[in-house]
C-alpha cells in the first residue's frame, strides 16, 4: 500500500533548494515559503522507489504529479527524442521534478533549463520533495511559477545576461491540444523577453563609452565570442592572463555561463568601458558591429581544431582584420570568402604565466603522459547501422591497427579500397562512400594510433596517465585511462609532474600540448610528421622540429627509457626548447602581434 507523507515545506531537501533560490531568485524563494500547499498534495514513494509528489487520491485513482509513478523511468524516456542545439530550453511545467535533471546533463554547460509552471504550490511541493540544488546554484535552472508572459520577462530584466529559451520539450501530462497551448504561450513570453533584451542593448548604446587615443599603449581589449564549443572559452581566459602580464585590461563576454550569453552581454563589453580595440574569438562582428564605435578597431581571430555553424562566417569578407590561428584556418576563411590580403597567421601561443615553473622534484613521477581525446569506435556510436557498413567499419579498424606502428603515413583511401576488396563490400553510390571515409578519417586514425602506442609503453612495463575523452570505452587502455583531459591549470600540474609526454598523432591539439608541455618542463616525444602539418604552424615548428620524435614503437620505447627520467641531458634539453619558445610563442606575443597589425 502507498505510503504518504504530508508536504510541510520543512523537510532538509526543501531548506537546501530555497537557500540555493534565495541567491539567484530571491523573490521566488520568499514566494515559496509561504506559499499553503493543499493537505491533497502530498509526498509518496514511486514505483521506482524515488520519492514523488502525489497531488491527489482516490479509492481507483492516484494522481501522481507529472503524470509519472515512476518519474526516474519516464524522465529519461520523456528527452528520448531529444537534440541538443546549444540553446536556453523550456519545460512546460515542474513535471515530476526530475526532467530538468535529467535534461540538464544532456545541455552544454553554457545552457539553461527554464521551468514554466502556472501552479506555485506545485514548485513549491517538488522543492520539498526533490532536491534541485545543484543546478540552482550553478544557474543551470531557472524556476518560474505563474503568467509566463510576466515572470520570464521580469526574470530577463533581472538577468539580462540570460538568453530566453528557444526549444520547448514535451511531458506527458500534456495531450497535444494542451502542450500546443503551452507552447503559444511561452513563444508569446520569449517575443516580450526578446524586446527587454532590445531595450537593455539600447540604453548600453547610449551610454557607451568614448574611444581612447590610438596609440595606446596599454590597451583595453574586449574580447568576446559566442562559441562555445570551439575553444573560445578557454582561449579567451589565456588572454585575459597574457594581457594582465603586459599590463592591458580586458571586458570579457564569453558563453562560459548561461548568464554571460545574450547580445546584452557582450553589448555591456564594449560599452562599459572605453576600448582600444575588439577581439572577437571565432567569429565575426555581425550585428554587434553597430555597437561598437567606427573609431575601434575590431579584429577576428579564428582558431583551429573546431567545427562552427555558417553563421560564424557570415560578413567574413567584410573584415578586414582577420587572423588565423593555422595555415589551415587561413585556407578555410579564403573558402569561405575571407580576403586573402586581410588574413594573417596569428597561431594561439602558449600561456606562459600558467604552465611555467620549476616542479618540486619530490613531486615528479616516473608516468609517461598522453593527453589525446580518443573516440568511440563502436559502429553504433558513429549511426553506422547497416551490416554490410559495419563489416566494413570491423575491417578498417583492423587495417589501421596494423599500420599503426609504421613509419610511413596511414592512407586512409587506399585502405578503404582494401577493405571493399577483401569484404566484397562496395559503395554503389559516390557520396555515400565519400562520407563513410570522412568518418572513419575523423574517428579512427587518431585514436588507433594512440591506443597502440599507450598498448606497447604498458605492455613494456612503463606506467602510463592516458587521459581524454572516450577511451573508456577502450578495453586495452582502461587500466591506463585516468579521465577527461584537464582544464587549464590541473593540466599544467600534470605537465610539471611528468618528465615526458608523448604526442602519438599530430593534429591542431597535438600542437598546443608539445608548446604547454614545454613550457612546463615536460619533454614531449612526438610522432614523425609525416604529412608535414607542422607547416601550417610556421613559428611553433622553429620549435616543435627540435624535440624528439620516432617513427616505430621499438623507436618510442628507446626515446622513452632514454629521456624518461631526470638527467642534466634532459634538463638542457628542455630548457633549451622552453628559452626558445618564451621568445616570440606566448600568447602575450600573439596580442602584441594583432596589437599591431590593426594598427598598421
């Protein structure tokens, strides 16, 4: 029999959410705590043995709020269906308490969850029931009970630094002419919450600070980006550090934050405080150039190793400062329209201030250091779902791992034609056949390559600290794996601490981790470049061809058991290579650069 429990509006769960609530939504919290809960409304145990708001009872009929007996089953299975676009989403009501939980982990860090519930009894029930803290604190949920058409409004007002939300999800306490008036009216809601954002973002421009003498020099810069996917985010703090080390001051609007993601946002950049120039990551002007006063300069700076929507590109060959972070990326703005004689080869640079300094020897350790971001290889985790494409996506794997440990480079394409003859499969269509090998060259190479490699240190008894995303998925290299790739400054910790890294693949990322791993005191052991994609970094490779490289595993092991342990060899070695780089490849170097050729 079905145990209830009344709603007081006591319970610890409850305190913990409105403590989170009277930080981010102050009013709200006072609301709820004084709010009358009806005695019909009460607590019970689902199905599922997790506790649920019961809002009535009957002799035949328990009327389970959200619609859901069992609300960690239906939670899941309501987001089924569900993409995430990297944008603010709407729930049409509190549901059971555990959508905007489970819908959180699916989002970006950089979105929210917006719960639209008329009902302020049934916020306040959950909150008594379901412990939402987490997600309050952080500002990943916003909680509004009511008129949407008032309180999503009044919460932008509040918040302008919010974007409202524009994906809508369906609950199945919701038939289809009711969720159909629910999304009218939250439509009709983010329409009024879209002209608060235009108000804010006019009286910014009224009020927008006067331009300061060209020849600065010690310039504020503001540096904004809506990426936030692409590395902006963390290539924005690295500038934010280097422009603090040349004494420069910087306004930051990144998407680190669902409250750092409006037009109002990166408007209050440019407008709060006077500006010598604009730094724009991934991206360009846009609408925002209206914004910013003719006299400022403004520079695009598009990195490597990302993916962005045609709308980043829109306008590019109106810019006429843009930088590239690789020879690559430069070859893709020209693609793109960018204006060849507007381009420059500006590479990231290493930030020195953060991964420079000389580790305590008690805290050096013998492990070898990989920091790769590997993929999943199942055919399911690539949508490869025919068997014919899954037989021939068995046999590529097979391939490549038998070239891994080669001199020479892997030749995708050849392989391919291999794989077709050797499986009697064979692409009867050109397209079909032109983006099976794009996946496979996206997914494989990379991440076959280094699981052989961290597979032969381990099988030659060294330790090895494999870290990035996906491999453990990997059954060779699950003793090896320690986790994601750390963030900036656990990252340089980890570098300081381990007398070698070894770089089994060069790509854009390989790269930026030979130059941090240097600059903090950890020799990499790169790969052999066969392809030459060094020269697409024409300063980093004066560098990165100096550092030892090998081309065999039996070659690897030999660099390893040579370098892999404190020596004065070695101790030169990198300090010849760090000397080298502190000249002219930090990222305070890299500002001075687009500094000056804005000014030119």
């Amino acid at each position: 029999m079905l145990q209830l429990e009344r709603i007081s509006l006591t319970s610890p769960i409850f305190q913990k959410n409105i403590s989170a609530l009277k930080e981010r939504q102050p009013e709200l919290a006072e609301r709820l705590r004084s709010v009358k809960i009806p005695e019909s409304m009460q607590m019970g145990i689902g199905r599922d043995g997790w506790p649920v708001v019961v809002q009535s009872i009957s002799d035949d009929h328990i009327g389970w709020m959200g619609g859901s007996s069992m609300p960690t089953v239906s939670a899941p299975a309501a987001l089924t269906n569900f993409v995430d676009q990297g944008v603010n989403v709407a729930l049409p009501s509190i549901g059971t308490g555990y959508e905007c939980l489970y819908l959180i982990q699916r989002l970006q860090p950089h979105c929210a969850v917006f719960v639209c519930e008329e009902s302020t009894e049934r916020v306040a029930a959950t909150l008594d029931v379901v412990d939402l803290s987490e997600p309050i604190n952080a500002g990943r949920l916003v909680l509004l009970d009511g008129d949407v058409a008032i309180t999503l409004p009044e919460f932008i007002d509040t918040h302008p630094g919010y974007d409202f939300p524009t994906q809508l999800i369906a609950l199945a306490e919701f038939d289809a002419a009711q969720f159909k008036a629910r999304t009218n009216a939250v439509h009709h809601a983010c329409h009024i919450a879209s002209d608060v954002h235009a108000k804010k973002v006019n009286a910014l421009r009224h009020r927008a600070q006067p331009t300061r003498p060209a020849t600065n020099d010690k310039p504020h810069v503001a540096v904004l980006s809506v990426d936030a996917v692409g590395g902006s985010i963390e290539h924005a703090r690295r500038i934010e550090r280097a422009a603090h080390a040349l004494s420069w001051t910087t306004s930051i609007s990144v998407p680190d934050h669902p409250q750092s993601c409006s037009q109002v946002s990166r408007v209050r950049a440019v407008a709060d405080t006077p500006v010598d120039f604009v730094l724009i990551l991934n991206g360009t002007p846009g609408r925002l150039a209206e914004y910013i006063s003719p006299d400022v300069p403004v520079a695009s700076w598009f990195l490597d190793g990302f993916a962005l929507p045609p709308v980043a590109f829109e306008g590019v060959s109106e810019v006429s400062n843009l930088a590239a972070a690789s020879g690559q990326v430069q070859q893709m703005l020209i693609a793109r329209g960018g204006r060849r004689d507007c381009i420059r080869i500006v590479e990231k640079g290493v930030d020195d201030g953060l991964f420079r300094g000389a580790p305590d020897a008690a805290l050096r350790t013998d492990s070898i250091l990989v920091m790769v971001d590997g993929e999943n290889l199942s055919p399911q985790a690539a949508n490869i779902g025919l068997e014919s494409h899954e037989k021939l996506w068995a046999e590529m794997q097979q391939s490549i791992a038998q070239v891994a440990d080669r001199k020479k480079p892997i030749d995708v394409p050849e392989l391919l034609k291999k794989a077709e003859r050797s499986t009697g499969v064979k692409f009867s269509d050109d397209d079909l056949r032109r983006q099976f090998l794009a996946i496979v060259t996206e997914r494989m190479p990379r991440t076959i390559v280094t699981r052989s490699a961290v597979e032969a240190i381990a099988s030659a008894g060294l330790r090895v600290d494999l870290f990035g995303r996906n491999w453990s998925s990997h059954e060779s290299a699950a003793s090896c794996y320690r986790g994601a790739i750390p963030a900036d400054r656990d990252r340089a910790r980890q570098m300081s601490q381990a007398p070698c890294m070894v770089i089994p693949f060069v790509d854009a990322a390989a790269v930026q981790s030979c130059l941090e791993a240097i600059v903090a005191g950890c020799l990499p052991l790169m790969r052999e470049d066969h392809g030459d994609f060094l020269s697409h970094y024409p300063s980093a490779r004066q560098v990165l061809s100096k550092v030892p490289s090998y081309g065999t595993h039996t070659e690897l092991l030999a660099l390893i058991r040579k370098w892999n342990s404190p020596g004065d060899e070695r101790e030169q070695l990198v300090e010849s290579l760090r000397s080298e780089l502190l000249v002219s490849q930090r990222t305070a170097d890299r500002l001075k650069d687009i500094l000056h050729f804005i000014r030119a």
